[in-house]
C-alpha cells in the first residue's frame, strides 16, 4: 500500500535531490540537438521536446516545494532563481551576437535584436515582417523564450490555484495537447499570419509545448507517480506502439526510410504536428519517470560522461550554433556530414563546443548556481526556539 502524508498525498516515489538519471536524460537530449544541427541526425531536434519534458518535471517539483512559506515569498524565491540559473549566460550570448550582427552588419539580427533580449524571439512569426534567416548564433533562443513563458504560465498558476486544482489542470493540458494546438493553429490563420509561416508560428509557439510540459509535470506529482507505478508500462507501450506504427506507415507508403524516419521538423505531413507531438511528449514524459526510478534506464542513464553533458547542457545549447558554423560554414564550405572531411569537421565541433561549455559552466554557470543555493539557504524560515532540538 502507498505511503501517505499527514494531507493523504501518497509519497510513494517522491523524487528528491539531484538526480543522475535525469541528468544523464537532459544530457541525451542536448546530444541529440547538437547532432541535429551538425545534420548527423535528422530528427534530432526532438532533443528540444525532450528538454521540455524534462524542464516541466523540474520546475513542478520547485513549485511544489516548501510549502509552508507564502505564496509572495514561493514567487519571488521562484522568479529571482530562474533568473539567476538562466540570465547569465543567455544574455551573455545576446551581447555578443548583437555585437557581432552590428558589427557585420547582419540585419535579420539587429533587427531583431529587441526580442532577443526580452525572451520572446519564438514570438515574431506572429507579427509583420517576419522572414527567415538570422545569425547561427540566436537558433537555439527561440526555444528558451517558450521555456521562459511556460516558467511564467507554471509559476501564476502553481501559485495561485489550490494543489488539486493545479494538478487537474496539468492533466487536462496533458492530455489536450493536440486540441490546443489545432486552436492555436486556426487563432493564428484568423490573426494573418502568412501561409508560409503558419506552421512555423505554431511550432515556435509556447502553446505547442504545453503537453511536453505538463506531461513532464505530472511525473513530478507523487500522486500521479504513484498511479504510473502501475499503469506507467501501458503508456509507454502506447507511446512506443504510435510512433512505430507510423514509422512503418511512411515506409510502407514511401518505399524507402528515409534519414529523418518520418519525423521532420514541422511535422507537415498526416497532420503529424496535430498528434506526433503528443506521442513524442508521452514517450519521454514516461523516460523521465523511469530515468527517476531504481531502474535500468536509470542506471544505463547515469553514466559519467551522460550526466556531465547533462550537467553542462545550459551552456552547451547556448553555444553549440555558433561553433558548429565556425566549422563547417567558415572552416569548410561545402560540408558534407559522412564525407571524411566533414566527419572530422563535425568531431571537431562537438569537442570545441564541449570544452567551451565546460569552460563557461566553471566561470560563469558556476558562480551564480552557488548564489542560488545559498539564497535559498537564507529564505529557510528558521525553526521555533521550542521546535530545536
């Protein structure tokens, strides 16, 4: 029988403290992102609903923590350290690009630059004079604008709804996921957002990833853990059953498999950005419960080298664009992923990008995660003189 509190929440295999397996997930994910980019993988831009999954799970558990303090106290605690864990770095990468983009002139960029500074670059296909193109530099930024709007979307909720209601409403957003996004879709299309750029819109857009992230959410919940202690193995038999099955379709009706197995970026095809986008969020939303748990996944996850890429991924996303152009745009002008030239090219990258990553974690990273630990060191109310023991 499951374990409860004093409240009746189950605390079976409640997640606490740092944990390996996640670490090793979140560092497959950035893996997968690099390798996407070195066009090595042509579905590994799932790295990015990867982190998205993670990224619910995490913050849920912040905003579930510590309970007994105010609800002010919790929003300030929660807004001075997401802004202390992710402004440094990021606006250290914007200064420089838009350093670089004035200085070369790079007017996609300049431009621009006004939402890259404000965590909302995702947002401009939604508003006139959009185009493509840009500076290698700001690809991974879009991503981090719908983290940081999700963030806020979590936190006003968690706040302000009693603990039930907050859990329903992740549910609900859980499963409703390809819904709000066919909303999403035609509120766009009403708002004249160009043909061309509609599907791009809504893949850019934070209401896309609401499922990833409140998949990733419910793991965080004991409740919920507790109930996927037990049917967790039929959702991920359905999660891996879809994407299969599809996987097949698309062979069976191209004739041939081709290099990105049917998982393209837009997911233009079959209404794929409709449902493949639920399937993806539930089969790594079911990877970070089992990655949480005493399991083989755990173990095979926790390897060094895994979980130190998990450890240094912020940084690693951050710069990895920009190396990867340095070397295969600048360095070596026609490219080619499994020539001999290009393989050296794309190793060469991945190492630079990792010792750089490491670098700026120990300098910059470093210093401010030892603030954030020590700011919520001092916010700890202190205990009752009659509680000491």
């Amino acid at each position: 029988m499951p374990k409860t509190d004093s409240t009746g929440v189950s605390t079976t295999a409640r997640p606490t403290g740092r944990q390996p397996g996640l670490d090793g997930l979140r560092g497959l994910a950035v893996l997968l992102v690099v390798l996407f980019h070195l066009d090595v993988i042509k579905f590994g831009w799932l790295g990015v609903s990867l982190f998205f999954v993670l990224s619910g799970h995490l913050i849920t558990r912040v905003l579930l923590s510590r309970p007994e303090r105010s609800r002010l106290a919790r929003a300030k605690d929660f807004a001075r350290n997401r802004l202390i864990r992710l402004g440094p770095m990021y606006f250290l990468c914007v200064g420089i690009v838009t350093v670089v983009a004035l200085a070369g002139g790079y007017t996609a960029v300049t431009k621009n630059v006004a939402w890259l500074w404000t965590w909302t670059a995702n947002l401009r296909p939604l508003f006139p004079g959009f185009g493509p193109g840009g500076f290698p530099g700001t690809v991974p930024m879009w991503s981090l604008g719908v983290e940081i709007q999700l963030y806020l979307l979590w936190a006003i909720t968690a706040l302000l709804l009693p603990r039930h209601w907050f859990r329903w409403m992740v549910v609900a957003l859980a499963i409703g996921g390809p819904l709000v996004r066919v909303l999403s879709y035609l509120l766009f299309d009403s708002a004249g957002v160009p043909d061309q750029f509609l599907l791009l819109a809504v893949y850019m857009s934070p209401l896309t990833y609401l499922d990833a992230f409140a998949m990733g959410a419910c793991t965080a919940f004991p409740e919920v853990r507790a109930w996927l202690a037990r049917f967790g193995k039929v959702l991920l038999s359905v999660a891996v059953a879809g994407l299969a099955g599809f996987i097949g379709y698309v062979v069976l009706s191209t004739g041939k498999v081709t290099e990105d197995l049917g998982f393209p970026v837009l997911f233009r095809q079959y209404e794929g950005w409709v449902w493949q986008y639920w399937l993806v969020a539930l089969l790594f939303a079911m990877a970070v419960y089992y990655a949480g748990e005493s399991t083989r996944l755990q173990r095979l996850l926790s390897v060094r080298p895994l979980v130190r890429l998990g450890h240094i991924s912020y940084s690693l996303y951050l710069l990895h664009a920009s190396v990867i152009f340095l070397f295969t745009e600048l360095w070596m002008t026609d490219y080619t992923p499994w020539s001999l030239g290009g393989l050296a090219a794309a190793v060469g990258a991945f190492i630079v990008s990792v010792l750089l990553a490491e670098l700026t974690y120990r300098l910059i990273e470093t210093p401010f995660l030892r603030l954030k630990r020590r700011s919520l060191v001092l916010t700890v109310p202190a205990r009752p003189k009659e509680a000491a023991v």
